[in-house]
C-alpha cells in the first residue's frame, strides 16, 4: 500500500529540460600555513579544486583583508594534525594597488 500524504509545497517543483549550473557561497574554514606577496599555502578539512577561486578574509589586529585567490596545487596529508587533511597552494589574483600594500603590511615587508 503506497503512503499518500498530501502536497505541503506552496509551489509545483520541476525538473529543468537541461542541466543547469548552480553556484553558491559557502564559508569554509581553513588554516593559513603561510603567506608571501604572491599566494598562500591553506591548510582545510575539506578537498577543494584546482582552479577554483575564493574570497580569502584575513584579520591581524585591527586591519582586515579580503582578497580574491585561485586554488593551483592540491595534496593531501592523511595523519595531519587537527584533522587538517588538504593543502592548498593558492595565489592571489587581481591585486588591487590597496590590498598590496595592506597585504605587504600585514606581512611587515616593505612596499615594492
């Protein structure tokens, strides 16, 4: 015997004719293993991809950095501590002439 419930939807759901891409921003959480002038090394408890990009947010202090990065190598520690099994290598992209000497701050280098 079928279990017949009654419909709660407010509206019809579909399926779209084609496949459909769908992004969505989700906060991840990750450790920055180090930082330079041109990309970061990420330590995450979750695989991420090559060539994906993110917002990075960064606080020392009183100042705060957002930057966009790309994900460009991937490997994996298995008996990584605090359950950090993925390492990102990312680089830092579209640099605005603000967020470099912020970046360069925060990294206590000289402006170039």
């Amino acid at each position: 015997m079928a279990d017949v419930r009654p419909e709660r939807r407010r509206a019809t759901r579909v399926q779209p004719a084609t496949e459909r891409r769908l992004g969505l921003r989700v906060s991840l959480p990750v450790k920055v293993l180090d930082v330079s002038r041109s990309g970061v090394l990420l330590g995450s408890k979750s695989e991420l991809a090559i060539g994906e990009r993110a917002e990075l947010r960064a606080s020392v202090g009183s100042r705060s950095l957002t930057v966009t990065i790309e994900i460009r190598h991937l490997s994996t520690e298995p008996k990584a501590r605090g359950g950090l099994q993925y390492r990102a290598g990312a680089v830092f992209v579209m640099l605005t002439a603000e967020q470099r000497l912020l970046l360069e701050q925060l990294l206590g280098a000289e402006p170039t």
